[in-house]
C-alpha cells in the first residue's frame, strides 16, 4: 500500500537518531559487523585467537552497544508500524460510514427536492386553473341576465343548460361568443314581439 513507504521513512527517520547518539556511521551490512566483533562462533573470543576483532575492546563494546540499540529501535519502530496498521484500518472502516452516511443525505434531498419541485407543479396548476375559473365570473353574471342555469364543473368547466340541452364551455371568450349571440336574439325576439302587439293594436 501507498503507506508501506511511508513507513519505511519513518523507520528510518527513528533510527538516524539513535546511530548519531552511539557515534557510529550506518554500516551496508550489520551482519558483517557482529562477524568482525564477536567472532564466527557469535562469541567474543577474545583478543589473540583466530577470528578476532581487529578493533580495540572498547571500540568493540561500543559496537555491541549501538547495535543494541538499533535492535532496540528497530522493534519500537515495528510497534509503530502495527499500530500505524491498525489506526489505517480503523480510519477506513470509518471513511466507509461516512461515505454511507454522505449516500443516504444525497437521497434525502433528492427526495425532497422532488417533493419540492411536485409541490411547485401542483401549485402551478392550481393557479392556472383558479384563473380559469375566475375568467367565468363576468359570463356566469350575463348568463344570469339572460335566464340560463347553468353550474361550474371541476376543475374549469361551465355547464349551460340552452332549452333542455347542456353545453359545456372551457374558453371563457368561447362563452362570450355565446353570449352575444343569445343577447342579440333576444333582443330580436323581443323587437318581433313588439311589433306583433303593435299590429294587433
């Protein structure tokens, strides 16, 4: 993982310290420094046998010393790592139930804003249709002038009752069409009226 290197830095970064404390220069090869100080068999045989250190013993103990240490540091630093490990995967666990969490308010508001925007679409509507009603107010008056019944049918419709037939108006201009039509023959009827009683007279 993208972390491995990291920690690697780390590992690293912690045991620079410890070798400058002990004064000594990271070797390529630890091995071959505890072959040279304790000999082939991993004991100390002394000076003056076969096999022994080529340094003095108080260079030698120093070796011993530093070398401790870094084992020292080295298991700290594997201590970090897993805790490191360990911290990761509990920030992952909880990344997944943000993400969750972040999912379900998505859906949320997505819900809401379809409830908004049919709330809108509704009240559109009824807007719409209250102005289609209103549009009948002056009609349904002439309509009363003139004798008719008639009655409102839903959402936005006149019903006209014309000598037992119904007609059924959804334009208002359509309706004052009608009304003008139904004046003027009125007032026809009344004019042949007037003359039939004038000619009896």
């Amino acid at each position: 993982m993208w972390w491995c290197g990291r920690l690697h830095l780390v590992r690293l970064a912690l045991l620079r310290p410890a070798l400058w404390a002990n004064r000594i220069k990271p070797r390529p090869n630890c091995n071959l420094a505890l072959r040279k100080a304790c000999g082939p068999s991993g004991e100390d045989p002394g000076p003056g046998q076969a096999g022994g250190p080529s340094m003095s013993a108080g260079e030698g103990q120093d070796l011993r010393q530093s070398l401790v240490a870094m084992q020292n540091s080295l298991t700290q630093i594997d201590g970090m790592i897993d805790s490191l490990s360990y911290r990761m995967d509990r920030m992952s666990e909880r990344l997944d139930k943000h993400a969750e969490r972040l999912d379900q308010a998505e859906r949320r508001i997505s819900e809401v804003e379809d409830g908004q925007m049919e709330l809108n679409t509704g009240h559109t509507k009824l807007n719409k249709m209250q102005e289609a009603r209103r549009q009948f107010i002056a009609g349904k008056k002439q309509l009363r002038d003139l004798q008719l019944e008639y009655c409102m049918l839903y959402p936005a419709k006149l019903r006209v009752e014309v000598e037992g037939k119904p007609l059924f108006f959804t334009d208002h201009k359509k309706l004052a069409l009608f009304i003008k039509h139904r004046t003027a023959r009125n007032v026809d009827c009344s004019r042949d009226d007037t003359d039939s009683r004038a000619a009896e007279d």
